[in-house]
C-alpha cells in the first residue's frame, strides 16, 4: 500500500491524532476504512445558539463533548478536537450507518447535558473518505457543517405505503380463544435497513414479550402453544395473499426440552404450516439457560429445521457464552431489554459486551425491547443487526408489507421535538 496521504486541512489536527490517524490508514487492509467511519462533530450552531453566553459554557462544553465521546469509543477507536467547537472521530471497525448512528447519540448526550433536553439538530455531523489506494481526505468534512438531513416521509418498499408511521395503522391485538392476546411487533434489520421481520408477542402483561405467567412449566407450554397457534393463522394468511413479511414465533428452551412436548410441538407445525410457508417463519428459542450442552442445543433445534427460514436464541443479557450454539443450525443469539432492572449506561455496556462476545463465536445478534432512542442508537452502534422494541415502530395486528426504515426514522420524534 501506498504511503496514505492526508490533506492540507488536517494541518489544524495534533500531530499524535495525524500520526495515529496515518497508521491506522496505511495499516488497514484495501477497503478496510470505510466512508464514515472518519466523522466530525460540530457545535458551530450550538455556539451561535448560545450567542454571548457562549465564552463562560466553552469549557464546560469541550469537557461534556470529549467525555462523552471517549464513553462511546472502542479499541482502536480514536478521536481528537480541532478549532474551538469541532472533533475528529476515527471509528476503526464501524460501517457508515452504525458510525452514524454512533455520532447522532453522542449528539443527544451532549445536548442534554447542555441544555437538559434534546437539540441533536443543533449538532452538525460530517463524514470523511479513506480511499482504498490509502489517500485521505477532509474536504466533504469541512464543508460538512450542516443540519442533519431528516426526510419528511418515508415510503414503503415497492413505493406502495408510507414508511413507519403506517406501522402503526392497525395495533388492535389477536385474541386467542380463551387464552392470551397476541400482536405483532416489528424488527429492524439495521443492515438492509427494512422492518421485515415481525414477532408474535403476547400482550396484556407487565413487560413486553412477557406477559403475566406464574412460570410453572404448564403456563409456559400453553404460552408457547398459544403463540404457536396464532402465527400459523397468520402465516396462512400472508402465504394466500402474496406477502414477503417474515413471521417470528417463540417457543421456550423449556417446552421443547421434554421430548413429548417437542413431539407435540413438531406435529403441529407439520399438520399447520403452509406449503412453503416455512420460508416466511423465524423460530425464536427463549430463555435458553447457562451453561446448556452443544449437544442439548443440536437435540433441540435439528427438529426444527426443516420448517423454518432460521432459529435464533435469546439469552439473558448478561450471556457471553455462546459455545452451546456450534454446529446448531441457530443463526443469532439475543436478549430482551424491556424489563431489565438497571440504568441506561448499564443496559448499554452489557450490550456492547453481549454483541463482541456472539461476534466472537460468528453469530448474528438481536436484542428486544428498546423503549427508549438512546438505547436503540446505542444498539445499532455496539453491532446488533436486528432490533424491536416501542422506539422502533408499535405492535400491528395483521403484517402485510416490508417496510423501509433506517437511522433518520429513529430519531425523527427526538429532532421534531
């Protein structure tokens, strides 16, 4: 690789920053370095907001920015300050929309902080290119100092519907005869940056995903029944009417542990599944506990392939042990945040901990629950692909289409606001 070459405009960064920042190009393999992992922050507008008050908040903000930032920075990670309102952040593993996303929530931060309240559009985010021959340049960031670029509408894919707001259009739950009622909550991929995939999740309870079961063993395999049932209906549903929406259903670790149960389960899956329904269907295993034996896992789940597209496992949050998962056809492994007893800060450390860990062991990642805009930025910018929860889009009673979302969506309620 050639020797990376680094603009005149970089002459105002430190020399360490323009030294670290030199080896980390010239060192990355061709491609490695990505549009947008390189991004400025600015608080001109801030400052202007600000007017005369500004020279006594200065330092205050510059502390507030740089504390904020290093709190969100990962190995490798590198930043610096340049001028007297702008930072240079280096995310060295990041892709453009989670380094985006990365910047847009460290905005929030710091504007809370100053004002006690959201104002990220005060906040200009700009994005540099690594060229794949090593040279560099700060040209786009410079001139980058600009509000944040938020759609007013966001349509659905194939242009048939608008976008996120008509997620909402029908929330009324399914009801199970005699049982629990049951919605369906949407999924983010955060990487095709679509809502496709939506859980059946029951309804009525203290905590989504959850609701209020004595956790006896016989409460749990009904739940599971139930929810069984409910997503065969609709499958039937999306598979007559033409529909690409992927359905999600989750079965407890331990309703399928007892083989009768896992018998009875099977069966029905075999005597209710359309004809190439299986496509369209995610099986979520619940609660799977510590320490379960890889060949338990492949017990539980080599059943189950044949009528699924994928499995996927969710773990408590704490979990970095994901030995129990190779050679099992379970594609990712995630948690549920909703009910979690902790603070914000804490949730999100866990979270990048959980989402390293399953990188690790070569498994996509999913968490559950988001009810806050800080807690689904920081998802997206600690790796996980696949995310649900009321921040992302309210539950529907009947899916019927793919829908585009992406980073701008997220935030829309916080920047109106």
């Amino acid at each position: 690789m050639s020797n990376p070459q680094i603009s005149s405009a970089t002459r105002i960064l430190s020399p360490d920053f323009e030294h670290q920042l030199r080896s980390l190009i010239g060192s990355a393999e061709p491609g490695a370095l990505q549009a947008g992992r390189v991004s400025i922050i600015g608080l001109d507008r801030v400052k202007e907001s600000f007017g005369a008050a500004w020279k006594r908040l200065a330092d205050r903000a510059d502390r507030i920015t740089r504390n904020t930032i290093e709190r969100y920075l990962l190995p490798g990670d590198i930043f610096t300050a340049f001028g007297e309102t702008n930072y240079v952040v280096v995310f060295s593993s990041l892709d453009t929309e989670r380094a985006r996303m990365k910047c847009l929530l460290i905005a929030n931060e710091v504007m809370k902080a100053l004002l006690g309240e959201a104002g990220a559009e005060l906040i200009s985010i700009g994005t540099a290119v690594a060229l794949l021959d090593g040279n560099f340049s700060f040209d786009d960031m410079m001139a980058a100092d600009r509000p944040l670029d938020i759609p007013t509408r966001t349509a659905a894919v194939g242009g048939e519907q608008p976008g996120p707001a008509s997620v909402n259009a029908d929330p009324a739950p399914r009801a199970i005869p005699d049982g629990p009622r049951f919605s369906f909550q949407p999924m983010w991929d955060t990487a095709k940056a679509v809502l496709s995939t939506y859980l059946c999740t029951p309804v009525g309870g203290d905590r989504q995903g959850a609701p209020d079961l004595d956790d006896d063993r016989d409460s749990i395999i009904r739940l599971d029944l139930a929810l069984q049932k409910c997503v065969l209906g609709e499958l039937t549903r999306v598979s007559n009417e033409g529909c690409k929406v992927l359905i999600g259903v989750s079965v407890h670790f331990e309703t399928l542990a007892a083989a009768t149960q896992r018998r009875h389960y099977i069966q029905a899956l075999e005597q209710g599944l359309p004809k190439d329904a299986a496509r369209l269907l995610v099986i979520e295993i619940a609660d799977v506990p510590e320490g379960v034996p890889q060949s338990r896992m492949h017990e539980l789940t080599a059943p189950l392939t044949r009528y699924c597209r994928a499995m996927v496992a969710r773990l408590r949050l704490e979990s970095i042990d994901f030995a129990a998962f190779r050679g099992t056809k379970v594609v990712a492994v995630g948690c549920n945040i909703a009910a979690y007893p902790a603070s914000e800060l804490t949730i999100i450390q866990l979270m990048s901990r959980f989402n390293r860990a399953a990188e690790k062991a070569q498994l996509g990642t999913y968490v559950r629950g988001l009810h806050s805009v800080s807690l689904a930025a920081a998802a997206v910018g600690a790796g996980f692909r696949y995310i649900d929860g009321h921040s992302i889009g309210e539950f529907v009673q009947h899916p019927s289409r793919i829908v585009k979302f992406n980073l701008n969506d997220v935030y829309r309620s916080l920047l109106r606001a």
